[in-house]
C-alpha cells in the first residue's frame, strides 16, 4: 500500500526529500512549514500550513527535511502522536544482514549500508554516503554527501560529519560533534566540539 507523506521543510533538503518519496512510489501530500513567504505550492506540492497545523493530518506520516540536528530533534519532540516516515531512495544500497533503520530516518541515492550496522532514529544518510559493517550511528546524526565511515564506527548523537569526511576503523565519535568538509578522523573523538583537517583537530575557540 501506497504511503501519503507530509514533508516538514520546504528547502533544498525537503526538495531531495520529496524525489524520494515520489522515486519509491509512495505520495508526497504536501509541505508544512513556518516561512511566511512561501506561496501556496512548492516544487509542484501544496503548502499545507505552519508545522504546528500538523494535527490537521492525523492519517499522513511524517518526514522532517531539515540538516541541523538540533532543529530535527526540537520538530520531532513538538510532533506528538505522529506516524514517522522512513525514506529510503531505491538507489541506496543496504544490507538485509542484521541492519537496522529507524524511524523517520533518510537514506539518500547511492548510499551505502553494510552489514550488522544499527542507524538510530531521524538520521541523514546523504547521497553517495558509505556506512561501513557493524557502525552504531545514534539518532539525529548527519552523515554528509560521499562521506565515509570505515568499519566498527560509533557516531555520537547529534553529530553532523561533513562532506567527503572519513572516520577510520575502530573509532567513536561523541555526540554533538562536527566533522568538517574533507575532514579525516583518526582517533577517538571524546569532546564536543568542531573537528577540521587532516587529521582533524578541534577547532579553537575565537
């Protein structure tokens, strides 16, 4: 049976979203968003209302279109009672080998999930990204485009790894970190905090 979703997000990543959707044969039934200078469609979909207008749809699910993590986790604590969506492109590539996705979740085209690896809740997986075996990946984490995380890699809640970043093997990432563009992590990373270079280092305060 075909799903009827709404999209909370009418930005580029709710754009990509959207193609999903419409690409896995599942419906878009509209955006919901708090811009005031939206019109009344976008991309072709309707605009449905502001996001707190959501109960008007009690028999939608929903998927939230938005890259930072701390906004995602706000939406999705303020939705209550709401079918989560999860979207996976039928391009990505993933595992049936003791892997699992969460709710709400996003796994964009050409992403690759290997074996025994558990995505939390309310992630991105970007396009072209590579999620190697056995990764524990907690809820509302960003893997960026052609990003790449080796084998056994345990990424914190919340963090955002950048685009084209790598994490070697056998490594943890705490949550709330950023990994920046082309970052390269090769040791744990235990604070909070912006990582840059290769290798990445924390990022001084200014």
């Amino acid at each position: 049976m075909n799903e009827s979703v709404i999209i909370i997000g009418a930005g580029g990543h709710g754009k990509v979203i959207a193609d999903m959707i419409c690409q896995s044969g599942d419906r878009v039934e509209g955006f919901l968003d708090d811009n005031p200078k939206l019109g009344k469609s976008f991309i072709g979909f309707p605009v449905l209302g502001r996001i707190s207008e959501y109960r008007r749809y009690p028999e939608a699910k929903y998927v939230v279109a938005i890259g930072s993590a701390v906004i995602r986790e706000r939406i999705v604590s303020e939705l209550k009672n709401v079918n989560w969506y999860t979207a996976v492109h039928p391009r990505a590539v993933i595992s049936n080998l003791e892997t699992e996705i969460g709710e709400g979740t996003v796994i964009m085209a050409n992403a690759v999930i290997n074996p025994g690896t558990k995505i939390g809740k309310h992630c991105i997986i970007n396009t072209g990204a590579i999620i190697e075996h056995d990764n524990k990946i907690d809820d509302f984490v960003h893997v960026s485009v052609g990003a790449k995380l080796a084998g056994t890699v345990h990424i914190g809640k919340g963090s955002w790894i950048g685009i084209g970043a790598v994490v070697r093997n056998n490594l943890s990432v705490c949550a709330g970190c950023t990994v920046g563009a082309g970052g390269v992590v090769v040791k744990n990373l235990e604070l909070p905090g912006v990582y840059l270079g290769v290798p990445a280092k924390m990022r001084e305060k200014e």
